[in-house]
C-alpha cells in the first residue's frame, strides 16, 4: 500500500512539473534552458514532436571591454504560431540585459509572453554589456517554436551559440565600421582622378 501510494505521489509530482513548467515556459519564460548547462538542457527537454525551427543569435562578434552590444534571437520556422527563448552568457561573460517583451532571469534573458511570428519570424532583442576583461565569451540561446495548442506536444525548439571576441579596439556594438566602407571606396576615386590628370598632361605636350 505504501509503495503504491508512493508511486502515485511521485507521478503525481511528475505531472505537476511537467504542467506548470510547460504553463510557465509558455507563457512566462524560463532559465536554464539555453543549452549552456549542458546539450541536453534546452526548450526539447518538454517540447517535441513538431517541425525542428532554425535559430540564430544575430549581432556583433567583436567589443571593446565594457561596450555594450545589441543582440536578436531569431526562431524561424517550425510550427510558428508562436515562440519562446532563453540566452545565457558564459561564466566569464559580461552582463545580459532584456529589451522590450523580454525579462532578465537567474542572470538569464527570457520571454515575457509568447511572441508572434511576424515576416516568418520571431525576434527577441536583449543587450550583453562586455566584461573589463579581454577573452572570448559565449552567448547561448535556445528558441520554441510552438503550435499553441496548450500542450508540449506538436512543438519543437533548437539551440545556438555566438561568439563574442572582447579586445581592445574591438566594436562598439552598433555596428558601425568607423567609416572604414566610405575610406575604401575612395581609394579609386584618387585612381581615376590621377589617370584624368595624366591624360590631360599629354594633351597639353
């Protein structure tokens, strides 16, 4: 009697987990989901059986030390009624900011509410502020693509990493070359201007 008690005791906790932690990755976000504390722990961990999404991080692979830079995890694909996502930095990372729909989590950036696809495509915008230091930190990112169906069934999720070089006279985070496009291009302008100035010169002998 007591063993079968137990056993319903512990399905019965098993169930609860898994229906408040769907209740809560669907609706609220979730931490600890990015793949960074191992392959196995993403958003696939209770979502499955739909159309695998493609997901990446998109932004600046380069900063200076303290720059902050601006990020977008981007879900496409999979059933896409809607999506979900979770970022981590690594340990030796800098600091990970939320932007709009998003909230900060255990150190971690989440959603706020399920975003709706827009253009084929779910973005979600948080800011990693680099650490003092020089060195290579990781971005991790796992988006859900889901059918909202009020399941985990019929979903699907996929992982992604960025890496982010920190160095001294690395980028500001915006993007901006400094100009170097606009340097380039005037290299054969002065090209063209000296051969004019040449031909001209033998007119005149």
């Amino acid at each position: 009697m007591r063993s079968y008690l137990a056993s319903l005791g512990v399905a019965g906790v098993v169930s609860a987990c898994l229906v408040s932690g769907s209740a809560f990755a669907n609706s609220m976000g979730i931490s600890g989901r990015s793949g960074k504390q191992g392959s196995s722990l993403t958003c696939a961990e209770c979502h499955s059986g739909g159309s695998a999404p493609t997901v990446t991080i998109e932004g600046p692979t380069t900063l200076a030390p303290g720059a902050t830079g601006n990020y977008t995890l981007v879900v496409r694909g999979g059933p896409a009624a809607g999506a979900g996502y979770n970022v981590a930095v690594s340990d030796n990372g800098g600091t990970l900011n939320p932007g709009t729909g998003s909230y900060k989590l255990s150190g971690e950036v989440t959603h706020k509410n399920i975003q709706a696809f827009s253009g084929g495509a779910a973005r979600f915008d948080f800011s990693l502020v680099a650490p003092s230091t020089p060195g290579t930190v990781t971005l991790y990112g796992a988006g859900n693509s889901v059918n909202e169906n009020g399941t985990d069934e019929g979903d699907a999720s996929a992982a992604t990493t960025l890496n982010v070089t920190v160095a001294t006279g690395g980028g500001n985070g915006d993007g901006d070359d400094g100009g170097g496009c606009a340097a380039a291009g005037g290299i054969p302008l002065l090209g063209a201007a000296l051969v004019l100035l040449g031909t001209r010169l033998r007119r005149r002998r």
